[in-house]
C-alpha cells in the first residue's frame, strides 16, 4: 500500500510539475531555423516560417508559406528562446519508457511515455504509436545524438485520443528519408533535413543551432490524428488546467501503467502547445 501510495503521489506530481509547460511561441511555426533555411521545390509550410539569429531564407518560392515568415526579428528570436526552454525539458524527463539504445524503431510498438537513446536513434519501416484512447497522451523520444530515417520509413498513430502529443528531442541532427511520413515536432540542438518528399504531420522541424534544409516537402502544425467521431486539433489550442478528479483520475491511471510490464511509461507531460 506504501508503495502504491508512492506510486501515486509521484505521477500527481509529475503531472502538476510539467503541465503548464509549452512551446510557448514556437507552438506557431512549421519550421524555426537558426543559421539558415533553404528549401529546393514545391515544398508547403502549413504554418509558419521563423529564423534567428540568421538572415537567408531561400526557396519561398517557390514553396509556399500558409502563415507568416519571421526572418531576423523579434517574434523569431523569442521563438528560438522558447523552443530552447522547452528543449530542455524534455531532455530532463525520466525515461519511463525505457531504455531503446541500440534498438531500431521500425516494426515497434510504444505506449505513451518517454523513451531514451543514448546515441542515434534508427526508423527503418514503420513505428507504431498506440496512445490508446487516452486523451493527451503524450510520446517523448530523447535522442542523444542523431535521428534518421530510412526512404518511405513512417510513425503511425493508433486508438488516438483529443490532443495527444509527440516530442522528439534530438542531441545534434534530424534527417529524414525520402518520401519518410513522420508525426510529431522535432526539436534539434543543431540541423533537421527533410529529404524528397517527406512530411511532418501534426509538428514543426526546429533547428536550434544549425539549418533546416527541405526538398518537396509538407510541414503541417495542424492534421492531428482524432478519435473516431472527433476533429483533429491545430496545434495551438490551450488545454484547460484540469481539477483535482481530472488529477486523481491521472495518478490512478499511472499506477496502472506502473504494474504494467509492457514497453511504456506513464504520460507524464501534459503540454497545451501541440495535440
């Protein structure tokens, strides 16, 4: 019973600790660079287009910006410092996940939690993310070094719930393989380049230090997978704080999570910033 008790009060205050915390600005842009942005083709930014501290943005157009650019101001570099701050946090989340080091994340599938590599991280064919039913269910993945995927390698979603979301917090490079369909927001500490034909649903490609390089892309903050009879979200809409049951009905549910002996981890980060 101590135990359990424990166990309780732990995912109470993990959930209370992390909730509030977001993207913040950079909730609002499909892709943030840092040096540099440079995109070749028809590529198609539903969302929109930041850098700072650097000054060239190549390539629009022909791509094309269903939002606002932001090159060099204000709104960009409070973008970068939000992004930064929440970059951190994620890198600072337990792996309640597991430890993946070593493992290729092709034909896997992962519960809502966090996930850690100590070095690379490997997609080759698809990952299966099972959020199962809950709503903001929440996937980390903690990259120490690179991400890469292999050409046609894709990260589906399974029994969604409203405003789930997936993290991806890579310690230097993200590259994605041709025609490869990726779900959630990278953030980098250095570059993130999307191949032919690749795409980001429901996220944003973030460069904190380095490039974002794109090549007959879609980058979509907003096409979230929905539960059957439901919307997908766009990515900006605040979550209300919930009350104590909203909490008690959290921790209950971690307890859960914790006896359980499959690959995942309680979803202890709840943000408002990305379904």
């Amino acid at each position: 019973m101590r135990k359990l008790s424990f166990c309780l009060m732990l995912v109470l205050w993990c959930a209370v600790s992390v909730k509030a915390t977001t993207l913040g600005t950079a909730a609002s842009f499909a892709v943030l660079g840092a040096s540099t942005v440079t995109n070749t083709g028809s590529t198609v930014l539903n969302g929109n287009l930041g850098l700072y501290p650097g000054t060239s943005i190549t390539g629009f157009g022909p791509g094309i910006v269903n939002g606002t650019i932001d090159a060099t101001n204000g709104v960009a570099e409070q973008a970068q410092a939000d992004a930064l701050t929440f970059y951190n946090v994620l890198a600072g989340q337990a792996a309640t996940g597991g430890d993946l080091s070593g493992e290729n994340l092709g034909g896997q599938t992962l519960f809502p939690g966090v996930y850690k590599f100590d070095s690379s991280a490997q997609l080759t064919g698809p990952l299966t993310l099972n959020a199962e039913g809950e709503n903001d269910a929440v996937f980390v993945f903690q990259i120490g070094s690179t991400l890469t995927t292999a050409s046609a390698s894709s990260v589906d979603i399974i029994n969604p719930g409203s405003d789930d979301s997936i993290y991806w917090q890579v310690g230097s490079s993200a590259t994605l393989g041709t025609t490869t369909a990726f779900y959630g927001s990278i953030l980098a500490d250095a570059s993130v380049t999307l191949d032919t034909g690749a795409t980001i649903t429901c996220g944003r490609a973030v460069a904190l230090n380095a490039a974002v390089t794109m090549d007959d892309n879609t980058i979509s903050t907003g096409n979230c997978a929905a539960p059957a009879g439901g919307t997908g979200g766009n990515g900006n809409t605040p979550i209300p704080e919930p009350g104590t049951l909203s909490l008690l009905a959290l921790g209950l549910s971690g307890i859960t999570f914790l006896r359980s002996k499959s690959k995942r981890g309680p979803p202890i980060l709840r943000s408002a910033s990305l379904p």
